[in-house]
C-alpha cells in the first residue's frame, strides 16, 4: 500500500491541538505523582493507583474516539495514511493491559513487596510515556497533514463534534479539566466564549463548577471569568 506524504496546513483546523496539550499535561502529573509516591505507605499507593487509573481512563478514552470517529473517515478515503497510527494504537493497548497488571500486583503486594512493584509501575508508565508523546507528534505532522488534505475544515469540525457529543460526562469534564489547564488564557478565554454560545447555559455552568474552576488557581478562574462575561476573548 503506497503512502502519501502529507502536510498539515497552517490555519486549517486543527483537532488534536487542544486534546493533546491536555493529555500531555495529564502524563506530566501522573509521572510526577508516582515518581514521588511511598509505595510502602498504602494510603499514598491506593491515591497514586486511583490517578493512574483515572488518567488512562481518559487516555483510552481518546483513543477509541480516534478509531470510532476519525480513522474510519480516513480509512474511507486513505487507508494508507493510518498504517502507524493503527500500529501505534495496538502498541497503546498492550501498555493500558501491563500497566493494570501491574496496579492489580501492587494493590496485592506485601508490604515489603510494594516499593519494587511500586518502581516498576513508574518505569513502565514512563515508557509509555515516551511512546504517546512520539505518536501524539506523529499525528499532529502525519495524520494531521492527510486530515488537512483529505477533509474541508466543515467536514473536521463535525468530527470532533461527533467526538465530543459521544463522550460521557464524567470524561468530557475529565479532558475539560486538562485542557484548560495546558492552554493559555487568551485560548480559554477563546474556547469557553465559543461553548457558552454553544451549550445550554445549565450544562456550561455544570462544566464550569465541575471542570474549570477546579483545574485553575483562584487568580487564573477570576481572570477567566472576567474575560468571557465581558466578551473580551477574541
């Protein structure tokens, strides 16, 4: 099957920027919380697994919307333009099932079991680490290049519609709270001023209270609030 080199082009849509930074973010807080975690201590093992979890919850979660929503409209026009995206995703649930072995065998383990099983879970997270970080920057040059060429900004924007509309509540504001704290105050003011104009005013003000406010500083939540109720974001 012969590969079409494609490009991504400036200004045209773009549906992973936003999701991606989140998830970055995510993988940076994870990695910390159990660099930093007393495995011997099981209240702070029990806390460090529940943020793991919560996490690739959210990281499993995106990649099924990719290939429910975006590889089948690629696939249909491009079947060449997924072949590592479709390697890279295969390679993404052999992590998900390890990783979870592994938080079964540390909520198991003796005490004197739990610092190694405990070490293990960090390395291992952080080559998977690794990985999502090299695939992420592979769509957003690969992928993202044949979305550009292959669909209007119309057809990408009902997409990631498509996308958002499927997900759960418990997930929207899990990838809400992320994003929000891996974007710039200019892009949330951005992004919530398009949703409040988008949404039923009870659902926004749910993900606001439930979402944003808790993923930002008091200073940062003042700030954005003033911005959207003045209609400054732009």
């Amino acid at each position: 099957m012969t590969k079409t080199a494609y490009t991504p082009v400036p200004g045209r849509h773009d549906l992973y920027r936003a999701v991606h930074r989140g998830l970055r973010l995510g993988h940076c807080q994870v990695l910390t919380r159990l660099a930093t975690t007393d495995f011997a201590e099981p209240a702070e093992a029990r806390e460090a697994i529940g943020a793991l979890r919560g996490y690739l919850d959210l990281a499993s979660g995106h990649l099924a919307s990719e290939e429910t929503k975006i590889h089948p409209a690629v696939a249909a026009r491009d079947p060449a333009a997924l072949v590592e995206a479709e390697e890279d995703h295969a390679d993404h649930s052999r992590a998900f099932e390890e990783l979870e072995t592994l938080c079964r065998a540390l909520e198991d383990a003796a005490a004197d079991q739990a610092p190694a099983i405990g070490e293990r879970l960090y390395l291992r997270y952080a080559r998977f680490l690794g990985d999502d970080l090299h695939h992420m920057a592979e769509e957003e040059s690969q992928l993202l290049g044949a979305l550009h060429a292959l669909f209007t900004d119309e057809e990408l924007q009902g997409i990631e519609g498509s996308i958002v509309t499927a997900l759960s509540w418990p997930r929207l504001c899990g990838y809400m709270g992320l994003i929000v704290g891996a974007l710039c105050h200019r892009e949330r003011a951005a992004m919530l001023s398009a949703m409040r104009g988008s949404m039923p005013f009870e659902v926004f003000s749910a993900l606001l209270t439930e979402a944003v406010r808790p993923a930002l500083s008091p200073e940062d939540w003042a700030r954005l609030v003033s911005t959207v109720q003045q209609g400054k974001a732009a």
